[in-house]
C-alpha cells in the first residue's frame, strides 16, 4: 500500500518528526511517522489492517495503559478518559483501515506502534473537540504512549492477537471435528479394507477410519490451548529493554490488571521482564503447534482424496460432493478441490513455521527486531487453517457418501482376510493359502474350505464382520 502526496494546502497537514516536516493527508486519523514506514515499507502490499485481532489487541493495551497511568496519577482524566474511549471504537472495529502500514516492516514494529498511537491520539482530540494533529493537547508519545515501549506493547498484542485468533482456530477445529464424527457414526457398520503402505492389510469399518481423523483433530484441539496458555505471559511494564525505565515502580502490576480486565484474560507479568523482552519461545512453540495440525490436517486430506479417487481407475470407496467442474477439456471431470485447498494451506503453515523459527533465532542481545514477520507467519497460519477446517467440514465432509457395495465386494475379494485365520490355521498354511488366492484370483474363504482347513461353520464365524474389526477372544482348543 502506497501513499499518494498531496500538495493542496486544504487536504494536507503538516506533522513534524526526528527527520523534519511532512505533509500529511488531512482526514487521516494517522500521522508522520505512520507515513514514513507506508513509503519505507513498500514490500507484501498487505496493511496491518488486515489483521483486527491485532488492532483489536493494541487498543486494549492502549486502554488499559491509560487506565494505569490515571490511577498513578501521570494521565489527567480528561485525556485518559478521550484515549479509553478512542480505543473502545477501535475494539468495536472502527477506523481499521487507518493502519496502513506493511505487515512486513523493519524496526521491531515501532511503525505499528505508532500507527496505533496516532490514530488512538487523532480520534481522542476529535472527542476533545480539537483537530486532528493538534498534538499540543493530546500528544501520541507523551499520552498514548506513556509508560510504554514499541519493546513492550508490540509482543504483548502479538500474544493477546494471538489468543484471540487460536480460540476461534480451536472452534473450527471442533465444527471439522464433529463432521467427522458423524460420518464415523454414519459409516460405523461398512466394512471396507484397511491398507498399510497401499497394500491390502486387514478388514476394518469405515466408521473407524473416519473416527481416527476426528480424534486427531480432538487430540491436536488440546495441544493448542496448552500453547497458547504461554502467551498469556507478558512483558508489558518493560518499556525499552526489561528494565522498566520510564515507567512507574507500580505501573507493570496496574497495567496487567488493568488489561486482563479488559481481555478477560488471566495474564501474567513475566518474572525476568528482560529475559520475556527478548526471547520469542512462545511464539516458536505456538507455531510448531500449528505446523502439527497442519501437518494432521494434510495427511487427512491426503487421504480423503485417495479414498474417492477414481471414480472407476482409483479406489472409489467413498464419493466426495461435486464442488465445481475439473475441467476446461475433460467433460465430465470432477476434481477434489476442497481437500487440496487444504493441503495447500498446509504446506504453507509449515513454511510459516520455518519463517517464525527463522526469525526467532535471529534475535540480538536484548530485542528481537524480526517479530513483524514473526506475526505476519502466525497470524496467516491461524487464520488460514481456521478458515481451511470450516471449509472441509461444510463443503466437502458434511456431503462424502460411501460405496458400500464396492467396499463389500473388496472385502469379500480381498486375500488380507486370511491373516484372521492365522491363529486357527498357522502362519504357514495362511501364508499357502493367500499365494493360492493370489496366483489364482480364488477366494481365501473357498480354498481354506476346499483344502479341508476349517469347516463352513467355522469360516462364517471367524470371519464375520465384527470379528475382523475388533480384539477377539482366541479358541484355539480345536487348533
């Protein structure tokens, strides 16, 4: 996103900064410094706007750094109470689109901290009564910014962003799951082949194929609301580098309440603020989280799409919903494009992963300058999978119907049945009898009759369905 000058004495006004004076636009809730990164930072395309979870964060970090400095007595009421209400429009989804610098961005994201402080002190001086940029009675640094540091404010919005958008990641998770889970109820008496490395293995139902994936969903639904209790360690009340300059003695414990207050939050002011200053380990363990599900997540798509390939040369055992034509010369071609969508969204997620632990490691002394794209990486990953999991549970998973008489006709055809039969009959002679059916195209169940190796009796019951998909007990007395 670029910003265009405007010359015209009526639409601009004049913001002054450590490198001189700029014209900025004059209905701009942001300022100068906010229109210098817009030009020095020409790079994704993407404004921070495109992320409310963040804005939403920064503005309650805002607010409630107003509050604490009121209650210390370094913030007069008047302007404490104009910043908590500029805040509170902000948290209701008012003036986005003001944030308009690049996701992408040098500086630790002082620009986001400043985009943050201009617009929080241009709408407070609207609710003054004043104009926008008359700093003399409102200032971005002095009150908005008071008793804070880019160092400070900026991980702890990337941390509150981060909650925020994981437990909505964790919803959509459970509406996936869920699908599943009524498929697996659905699918729970259709026999079909289980395989292990593409090979015919033993029987197994389809209802518990299908239970697997909701349970790995289950299981991944926990490892994210473990990761993301880490965030909820803060480091705000550190100002520049941990040691709290500038800020008041009480101001770190006044803060964290104030602000769990208004998250509704039980947050936790670091024990070594400038150890939590400087180390990203939450963030790099939050996004191996991700990489987990994403990974899961792919290996189930994978999966879905083998499972319905066809539909006559592939497997065809299940049918996924027709979605869209697959094709601009094959009539007739229907594609799986929700699942690969979704395999899509992984290989990105891991590639996030490896962005994020890039960028931790490159971390320096007493501050990491690489957060920017830290959070750009987790909140793409977050937000995509999010939106991936509701898309494969409504569109894809929700509609997947089963070929029973094909998973019948496997089964029944399938020489993996005999490995049943191997505690009655020995390894050896099941061995025999699956190269027999194998060599032959012959059923496992007509040789072993015809070779006089079990009865009919036996054969039917040894071989019925809920035998050869749960634990038995073996009656090898007549062995």
């Amino acid at each position: 996103m670029t910003i265009q000058k405007i010359d015209t004495a009526t639409t601009t006004r004049i913001e002054h900064d450590l490198l001189g004076e700029r014209e900025v636009p004059a209905q701009a809730y942001y300022g100068v410094h906010t229109l210098r990164a817009v030009e020095n930072f020409p790079i994704s395309g993407t404004a921070i706007g495109i992320y409310p979870d963040l804005i939403q964060a920064l503005a309650c970090i805002k607010e409630a750094a107003a509050r604490a400095n009121h209650d210390l007595g370094l913030l007069d009421a008047v302007r404490a109470d104009a910043i908590v209400r500029a805040c509170r429009e902000l948290r209701a989804g008012r003036l986005h689109e003001q944030f308009v610098v690049d996701v992408i961005q040098g500086g630790a994201g002082t620009s986001t901290n400043m985009n943050a402080n201009e617009v929080i002190a241009n709408r407070a001086l609207e609710l003054l009564g004043h104009a926008k940029g008359e700093y003399q009675h409102l200032h971005p640094n002095d009150h908005v910014n008071l008793s804070q540091s880019t160092n400070d404010v900026y991980p702890t919005a990337l941390k509150l962003a981060a909650h925020f958008g994981i437990l909505r990641l964790v919803e959509a998770m459970t509406v996936l799951r869920r699908s599943f889970e009524r498929k697996a109820t659905e699918f729970a008496d259709v026999l079909k082949m289980g395989r292990t490395q593409l090979q015919d293995a033993v029987p197994m139902t389809l209802g518990q194929e299908f239970s697997t994936y909701a349970t790995m969903l289950g299981e991944d639904e926990e490892r994210l609301r473990e990761a993301v209790a880490l965030v909820h360690e803060i480091n705000l009340g550190g100002t520049a580098i941990g040691t709290g300059i500038t800020a008041h003695p009480e101001y770190a414990a006044r803060v964290r309440e104030h602000l769990a207050q208004v998250t509704g939050i039980a947050l936790v002011t670091a024990p070594n603020l400038i150890e939590a200053t400087q180390d990203c380990g939450a963030f790099v363990q939050l996004s191996g989280v991700l990489k987990r599900v994403a990974v899961k997540l792919s290996k189930t798509c994978n999966d879905l799409r083998l499972l319905s390939s066809g539909p006559r040369a592939g497997l065809g055992e299940i049918n996924l919903p027709p979605m869209q034509a697959g094709s601009s010369i094959m009539p007739g071609k229907v594609n799986p494009v929700i699942p690969e969508v979704v395999n899509q969204i992984a290989f990105e997620v891991i590639g996030n992963d490896i962005t994020v632990s890039f960028a931790a490691e490159a971390g320096q002394l007493q501050l990491n300058a690489f957060e920017p794209i830290i959070a750009h990486s987790l909140f793409k990953s977050v937000t995509h999978l999010r939106n991936g999991c509701l898309t494969l549970a409504e569109r894809c998973v929700d509609g997947i119907t089963a070929n029973r008489e094909h998973l019948s006709a496997l089964v029944r055809d399938s020489i993996g049945v005999v490995t049943a039969l191997n505690p009655y009959i020995g390894y050896k002679q099941a061995t025999a009898v699956a190269r027999e059916a194998h060599a032959t195209g012959g059923s496992v169940y007509r040789i072993v009759l015809d070779k006089g190796l079990l009865t009919q009796a036996q054969l039917d019951h040894l071989l019925r369905p809920e035998a050869l998909t749960t634990p038995q007990v073996l009656d090898l007395a007549g062995r």
